[in-house]
C-alpha cells in the first residue's frame, strides 16, 4: 500500500504540478505531496470498511488505471520518438478517462462471467 500511494502521490504532483506550472517551488510540492498522500490513504480507508463485496471491483478498477495510464504512456515514451510532454500527459487523460468510462457504461466484471 505504501508503494502505491508514494507513486501515485509523486505522479500527482512532482509530475503533474511540476508540468502544470514548472516555476512551483519544492517546498510547495513536499507540502501538495503530503497532503494528496494522506487523501489517499482517508479515501482508501473508507472504500476499506466493506471489503468483501469491492474487493474484485477495486482490484479490477486498480488493475485497469495501471495498465492504460501507466503501461501504455511508459512504453510509448520510451520507445516512440515523436513523443512530447503534452502527448504523455493527454494519453494519461485519455487512458484515465476510458477506465473510468468502462467501469460506469462497459462489463466491469467481465472476467466474472467468464468463469460461470
């Protein structure tokens, strides 16, 4: 749990802020840092409370938002040569809001009703 909030906080905002508005002081990303981090970990708790009917779904939604905001951007990044800045963060955007598409409109539990 400690990774996934450390990398999602610094995503949040040493990336994100830092691209946003690059003259941001460390200072003020230390103090956007922590205080995202412990959001996270306030909305996780509460998401926490009844685990046994969102455990799939959460695993499902956490699985789906690393591998379209975080593979697909990376693997591009890296090895795609007209990449920019703005591209990363669009397909981040992108990525982001097609998971969040599929769990309210498409099968979120697809994998369920393969095994029935």
């Amino acid at each position: 749990m400690s990774a996934i909030v450390l990398v999602t906080t610094t995503a949040l905002t040493s990336d994100i802020l830092k691209y946003l508005r690059p003259a941001t002081s460390d200072d003020k990303v230390l103090v956007m840092t922590r205080i995202v981090g412990v959001i996270i970990i306030i909305v996780s708790a509460f998401f926490a409370i009844d685990v046994p009917q969102l455990i799939v779904p959460l695993v499902s939604v956490s699985m789906g938002v690393i591998a379209c905001c975080v593979f697909i951007p990376l693997i591009f990044g890296l090895y795609w040569d007209r990449g920019t800045a703005t591209g990363f963060v669009a397909s981040l955007v992108a990525s982001f809001g097609s998971v969040v598409l599929w769990q309210l409109f498409g099968n979120p539990l697809i994998h369920l009703y393969s095994s029935v």
